[in-house]
C-alpha cells in the first residue's frame, strides 16, 4: 500500500506492473484500497481513497443523522428561519440558496403561543406539506415527563428532522452547566439513533459575540454546525441577516457569509450574489473526492452549458483538476 499505488500484473504482457491508485477506476480503486488495524490507512493511499460523500439535507450546514445549531440574538428572527428552514427541507426546496434533501420536519416551540406560531405560518402564504408543528412551555427533556412528551411526538410523527426552538426553554437546569446539558444531548442522541433522525438547535448567543451560543460549551463541541446568525440592518431598516456557519465538521467553511432580508411574505431572501463558479468550487471543495458534471447538474448550481463552462476555467485557472473522464477534485 505504500507509494500510493500497487503491483499488477499486466495482462497483454505478463510483467509486473506499477500502477497509481489515481490510475484505477473508481470501483476497482475501492476494492484494492483497504484500511490496516480496522481504520487506519498511510496518508498516502488515505489521500488517493473515494470516501463516501456526506449525505445532507441542507447542504453542508444539516448532515443525515447529525446535527446543528443556529444561535442569534434577540430579535434576529431565529424563529423566522426556523419554520422556513422546516419548509424548505420538507418540500425538498433550497433554503437561503443551498440545496436540501427532502424529509418529514417536526418543529418544537417553546417560546411562542399557539396563536402566534399559526400566525407565523399563516404570514408566509405558503404550504407545508410533510411539516408538523407543536407548542409547549413545559416540555423539559432533562426531565422524564419532558422527554415522554417528546417521545410521543416523535412516535407519532417519525420525522426526519426535529427542529428545537429556542434550546435553553427546553432545559430545567442550568445551561452554564455541562452536566445539565449533557443530560439533554444524551437524550437527543438516543433520538438520532432510534429514529435516523437529524436534529436542528435554535439557541440565543451570549452577550460576548466572541463566545458564540449561550450557556456550556459542551453544547458546541456536541454539533456537526455551528452557525452564527448576526443583524446587520440598521434601525428602522428591513430585518437583515448575515449568517456564517463557525465549525462545520463535514464540509469546509465557505469563503463568504450568507446575507439575506426578511422579505414581507416573512421568509428570508438571499441578498448575497453567489456566481456559478463559486458556487461549483464550494461543491467541489467540500466533497473531499472526485466529483461529476452529473452532480453538478444535480444539485441544481446552474444550467449544463454554464457548469461546463465554469468548470473548464477553474481548470484553467489551476484551482481544481480533471482527472480521467468527466471528473473533476480539488
């Protein structure tokens, strides 16, 4: 395994033969290429393996089975990008420009009445097909009636996304301790495995910007995303937002925030321009494999001339390569 190639023994002539593993096709690659000691590789041949991609519902920020957190201040319409965020990914829709898969969506609020959470809804003019929302001021998941209550729920609706909103309401105890909190992320991760489900947190950020969430930090060193959402509107001005994912454990961060503007259907709305080139290189960067026009297309960046077109200058421009037919990597 070493070299990052192998032996062969060439078939038209009978000579052993070194060949690269970059060389192979892919499902040959994937056969020869095997870990030692159960999981460990040489960097080497590591570097030359095509790992499994992540699967996402929203692309880069949600993994399958995984989980997020936004946190904002006050008045930051966390809970605007709450319920669009269960649409979205319910309808299998973009949410603020990136790509979702589509999944059942439960949405918890602790914070808002029934009345105003339907509101809410109600403003958007929107459908919500395959979203299931619910509100409760006493649903404590540090606590057995707590979690009973959400584990009726989440038998009865299987979702596929759970969304908390706002994650401190859900907590008896205190969230500076990492004890109290460890209680509920256990709790979660017994959600996550007994039902495949993934998990959104909607959390407050503290009164240091530079500490990020609220409360312990086990709870950041617990999430796949940690997504930062700031105001940037001025008094007066429509609600603006600019969010910046902080940690991504399965993808890279991207260069440029996200800036988007509460529209009057109160949806957020991106006022960032993402060309199709940058939006091609993101892809392609946070795939850590070969990646195919195919998934490009795919993942709906942009139509098939202008891909092709955005993919042939990145190659001139050297910050990606075509490897073999039709495959391009970092």
């Amino acid at each position: 395994m070493a070299n990052n190639g192998l032996w062969i023994v060439n078939p038209d002539t009978g000579e052993d033969e070194f060949v690269l593993y970059s060389e192979l096709e892919h499902d040959v690659r994937q056969k020869v290429i095997k870990p030692i000691g159960g999981f460990i590789f040489d960097a080497e041949t590591f570097m030359s393996s095509n790992l499994a991609r992540v699967p996402f519902y929203i692309k880069d920020w949600l993994p399958m089975r995984g989980k997020a957190m936004f946190y904002a201040p006050p008045k930051s319409g966390k809970s605007y990008l709450a319920v669009q965020a269960a649409r979205c990914i319910a309808a299998g829709e973009p949410f603020l420009s990136l790509p979702t898969q589509p999944g059942r969506v439960l949405y918890t609020q602790f914070e808002l009445g029934v009345e105003v959470l339907q509101q809410r809804l109600l403003d958007t003019h929107q459908i919500y097909p395959d979203v299931f929302v619910g509100t409760s001021f006493s649903m404590k998941l540090d606590t057995e009636i707590g979690r009973k209550q959400l584990l009726a729920a989440m038998e009865a609706v299987k979702p596929k996304v759970l969304i908390l909103d706002p994650m401190y309401k859900a907590l008896s105890g205190d969230e500076n301790e990492s004890y109290d909190v460890m209680r509920i992320l256990d709790f979660l991760d017994s959600l996550i495995e007994g039902y495949e489900c993934s998990i959104l947190l909607i959390h407050h950020s503290g009164k240091d910007p530079t500490k990020r969430g609220r409360g312990s930090s086990v709870l950041e060193d617990w999430v796949d995303s940690d997504i930062e959402v700031k105001v940037i509107s001025k008094k007066g001005e429509p609600l603006k937002i600019r969010i910046q994912p902080i940690f991504l454990r399965h993808a890279a961060i991207p260069p440029e925030p996200i800036e988007a503007e509460l529209s009057p259907a109160f949806e957020f709305e991106c006022t960032t321009i993402r060309t199709v080139k940058q939006q091609v290189l993101e892809f392609i960067t946070s795939a850590h494999t070969t990646v195919t026009p195919k998934e490009l297309f795919d993942a709906k960046i942009g139509s098939n001339t202008s891909v092709y077109t955005e993919l042939d200058a990145l190659v001139k421009e050297g910050r990606i390569r075509k490897e073999g037919r039709g495959k391009y990597a970092i």
